[in-house]
C-alpha cells in the first residue's frame, strides 16, 4: 500500500486534523500523482460539518486535485512520470451505463460516479481526496494539465471550471446571445470568464454594489444590481441563458422573468430547501429551469485545453493546509476572491 | 358590421346571458366563419370569473372554434367559401419580431398576440371569441379543417389539442422513450392521445383508481396512482419526459424525481401560486423544467392535419349554449370526459 499523508476531518465538530492513511498500490491502469495544489469548494464545508448527511470520517476532502505524476501502471498510455495532472470530483464510474458510455460520467446510473472523496469506491474501500500529498487514480479520470498556465490557479478549473463550462456548452451559449450570471464567488467568476470568452454579452446580477468593478475585470460587459427592482423589470425577457451560482436561498422568479422565450436558467449552486416557481413566467415564454452537475471526463479535458489555449484559470488565494479552518470561515463570509487553493508544499511541515 | 349574436358574461359573478353584438366586415384578408361548435376550455372559466384580472366585459369567450367559410375577402386564397375552417386562441399577432417570423406567434413578443377573446385588436376594439354565430378573422390565423374527422370533437383540438401537440413535438416525444402524463381531464386525454400516437411508452399519473380504464383506453400503455409514494419509487429515474396538465396546487418534485438524466418536464396546466421546486434532483440529472403556451399557426395546422391523418379527436359531451352555466360547474367538478363542446345550432332557439 502507498503511505499517504494530509489533513481529515475527523467528525462534525473538530478543526482538520494530520492525517495519515493508505492508498492503493498503483496498478496496471493507474495514475500516481504527488499533489501540488488543491482547490477548497464549499461542498467541502458541506461534507466535512455532514451537512447532506451520510459523512464518511475520517474525512480527507478536496477534489480540485493538481499535481506532477509519480508513478504509472503498466497499461497507462495517455501520460508519464513527470507530467502535469489532475483529479477532479469523480475517480471512477460503472462504465457501461448509457451515461458513461456517451462520456457524461457525472450522470452515472448504476448508480452513480465513485465521488472523490466521502465515498466508497467499488472494493468498498473509502475514497479520499486532495488535501493530501498524493493520489492514484485510474486513468480513466485522470486529466492532462498544460504546463502553459499557473498550475495552482487551474486546480479550481477541475470543480468551480468545469461546473460552469459545461451548462454554458450544454445551451450553447456563444455569439449573438445574452448571458446573465447570478452570484460572484467561486464558480460565478469562471461563468464569468467563461461566458465571455465564449461571445456572449455578459451581464453579472449581484447584491453588493462593490462587486461591480471586479465583475467588469472578470468579464462581465455590465453589472445589474438586483435589490432594485426597477432594474431588473428594465431587462425582462431580454436574456437568452442565466447560470445561477448561488446556494442561499433567493427567489428564482426574479431572474426566470429575465428569460426570452425558449430561455434556459440553470441552477448549479443548491439551494438547501425548495424555491417557489411560478408557472406563469414558464408557459407565457416557454422558459426552462434545469440543473446541471459538474461535467464528464471527455468535457473536462476539452475545458482544460480550452483554458490553456485561451489563457484562463480561477482567481486564487494560495493557503497553508494549517489555515484550512480560517479558510473555511472566510469561505462563509464569502471573503475570498474566488477561490482558496492549498499549497501542498505547507503539508511537509506538518 | 357584421351582426353577431352570442353568449357573453356581463360581469364575473353573474351567468353568461344572450348578448348582439357586431363584428367588422370581411376585409381584403379576411375569413368570415359561421361557427358550427365551440369547446369549453378551463380558461374560458377563469377569465368570465376574472380570476387572472382584467376582465373585459361583456366578453363572448370561446377559443376553440369551427365551423364552415360563410365569406372571403378579395385576397384570401387559402380557402373558399363552404370550406370548414377554425380559430383557435389568437386572431392576430405583430407579424414582425422574431418569434412570429418563426411562426410561434403564441410568443410574439411584440407586445404579444392578440388573443380570440377578452383582449383588444391592433383597432384597439374587444375581441369576442367563440360562443356565438360567427367569427371574422384574418386568413393569417384561421385553420383547414379537414371533413373527415367528426367536427363537434375537432373543436378542442384548437386549444387542448395543440397545448399537448407543441410540447409532445418540441422536446422530441417518440419512439423508446417513457412519457408520463399528469392529470386526466381536456389537456391530459390530448396528451393521452398524441404521446402514445407518436410512438412512447406513456404512464398516466392520477390520484384516482377509477380512471385506470380510461386512461388505457385513451392511451396510457400504463397508470401509476400517486397517492401512494411506493409507486412513484419504483420508476424513479426514468422518464424522459412528463407533461404535467394540472392547475390545481401540487408537488411537482414528486414528478421531477421520476426523470431521467436530460429528462424534461413541461407544465401545460398553470397553478396560481409558485410551487416549490428542489434543486438537487435538477442538479443530479440535468433535469429541466418548463412551460409550453399553445403551438403557433404553422404547428397548429400541421397538428390538425396530423389528426386527420390519424383519426384523432377529442372526446367530447355536447351541451347547448342554454346550459353553459351547468357545464362551467360541471367542469370544476372534473365532471365531463373530456370536454364540453358548445352546439351552435342551440343558439338559435335563444
């Protein structure tokens, strides 16, 4: 077994504690990777406090895994020792499902993708993810980094990226079309990026009137402040795609009446407890409301070489695994521009 | 003018009494129409009662129209006199934005189409729909009615029918894929009709056992009673696609779990408050939510001459004008399979 090191939680309660654990021998269709970087999402703060239940402790979280390959298995083709890696939310999947076989592994049927971390993989085993020194990972869901970009700005591409990329691509967001992108945190500023970058007009919905100039920096062509009403019905119906980022509670309607006809608003921040969706504003336009999950391994590496070529990554703030709970607590503050990545190096000194 | 005679509610607490009214003449582009029968829709209800708010009055409703061409102007080619002919929910639209260039002028956005009844013409003056002897309307909006189906039970096919035939066609409903139908009343039976005709597998959804046999002769390859959260857990996952025809309040997570990944849902019915939708079973699936307004001129021909095809109709009782009153109590009631459609030859005895 390999020896591993990181930081768990060790129940609900407590800070992340050191942490040392094993990992499976690599085999034949394996990837290991000694981690350098690891982006903090918020459903870490999720899983860790079991906020959706079902916790596995000791926990090691992270899944915004960026690394350098150590070691590979006998039938791994597609990289080798020394290059650049990552890891994202999943590291394997039933394969054979309608799902995984058209590359949306994300959907798995049977019945589900293996989650990084805070899962059981299919010997039983728990899963655990990058707040750790290494991994191995079927090749299968290990993705290749271009070493053009600042690797510790592209971990938060393999979660807070790929989440927004993929709805913005599923609806075809591009040329000719208005964008809206409601919430700026972590997965807002890549909508962000990425909406722009695509040829849409961009417009950021926010309810903090100093988060204008940095939507502006981020790519958003104007900033529409939402606690006046009169600002909003100024631009009804004038939307054809809204990426609604936000897990607070707040109501949809305002932003669903934003919609064109045959407009799409997709959720991928989740909200704890049911939205009120009126009917209405859905017929009159034939206006949808759909959710969307991260995104497949064949669509995270297209992302990933998207980003290289066009010279995108996360805004990041580098942090010592040690103030992973000040990080957490500035995270629920939204205190963070956008996203938190530990730098791995700070995992030897303790 | 032309003199018109009809049934008009005069307000929104008494019943619906004769009413002379008249109409324009038969312009260049017009169709004149002697109206042969007139479905009762759900909506008529709710508009003579002013339920939706500015009401306008004394209004003839009825929009789901047929009967025979009494008269055409000079530049109407489409038809001839003696031709049958209907109307449906719109007389008119801008003609010009983008929506109506694509032929959905049920979604003109310009400021929207000007509806049969209860609404005012480009002139500025009411419209008066269909509970009465005739009906003129531009050739633009006026339907071929085919001879071969029995006409009384063509007349919903204007309103129900295509409210089901739009979405059914819009999100691809066909062969191997699993339809579900929520509701089993004037839209629901449509539905009933076109999913199974287009090839799916179709479950109808009801609280009722006692429409279980009705249900399977309209259609239904299967009935799922949702009273009882087993049956609902068993096919968790797997359609492709519900039509949701209910207006009174209900939980539409129950319907949304039961998608499959891509799977849409689409609210025909329209409940007066919002529902509340969770967003994880969106997220997890990709699952969208939607509403469908009617079908525009273009599809609503397409979707009769489909029935002509087809030997599709509604199922209908047919009332005089005299006992509209009772058919509207009736109709809260869910007391008539499926629709009641108005004989106008009654309206000469009134």
């Amino acid at each position: 077994m390999l020896k591993s090191h990181g930081y768990a939680a060790y129940d609900k309660t407590n800070p992340l504690k050191p942490f040392n654990f094993e990992r499976r021998d690599v085999g034949p269709g394996d990837v290991q990777i000694d981690i350098l970087f690891c982006g903090v999402c918020h459903s870490d703060i999720h899983q860790v406090r079991d906020e959706w239940g079902g916790s596995i402790y000791p926990m090691v979280p992270g899944h915004e895994i960026v690394g350098r390959v150590a070691k590979i298995g006998s039938a791994v083709k597609k990289m080798k020792v020394g290059d650049l890696a990552g890891v994202g939310c999943m590291v394997d999947s039933c394969r054979t499902c309608a799902m995984c076989r058209e590359g949306e592994e994300q959907y798995c049927e049977n019945p589900g993708p293996v989650l990084t971390y805070n899962a059981l993989d299919k010997s039983g085993a728990p899963t655990y993810g990058g707040y750790s020194n290494n991994i191995v990972c079927d090749q299968a869901f290990v993705l290749k980094v271009s070493p053009k970009l600042n690797l510790a700005a592209v971990a938060p591409l393999l979660c807070a990226g790929i989440t927004t990329y993929s709805p913005l691509r599923h609806w075809g967001v591009g040329e000719g079309q208005r964008a809206g992108v409601v919430g700026l945190g972590g997965l807002g500023h890549m909508a962000l990026k990425f909406a722009r970058s695509f040829g849409a007009h961009v417009t950021q919905f926010t309810t903090s009137p100093g988060k204008e100039e940095d939507a502006k920096r981020l790519g958003a062509h104007e900033v529409v402040l939402t606690r006046d009403p009169e600002n909003l019905k100024r631009i009804a119906g004038s939307f054809n795609f809204i990426i609604d980022t936000v897990s607070a509670p707040h109501d949809l309607n305002l932003y669903l009446n934003l919609l064109r006809t045959n407009g799409h608003m997709v959720l991928v921040g989740a909200p704890e407890k049911p939205s009120p969706v009126a009917a209405f504003p859905l017929i009159m336009k034939r206006r949808s409301l759909s959710g969307s999950a991260i995104g497949g391994i064949r669509e995270t590496q297209e992302m990933l070489d998207y980003c290289a070529e066009k010279n995108i990554t996360s805004d990041i703030e580098l942090t010592p695994i040690q103030k992973i709970d000040d990080a957490y607590a500035r995270m629920l503050r939204n205190d963070v521009k956008y996203r938190f990545v530990i730098d791995m190096a700070s995992l030897k000194s303790s």
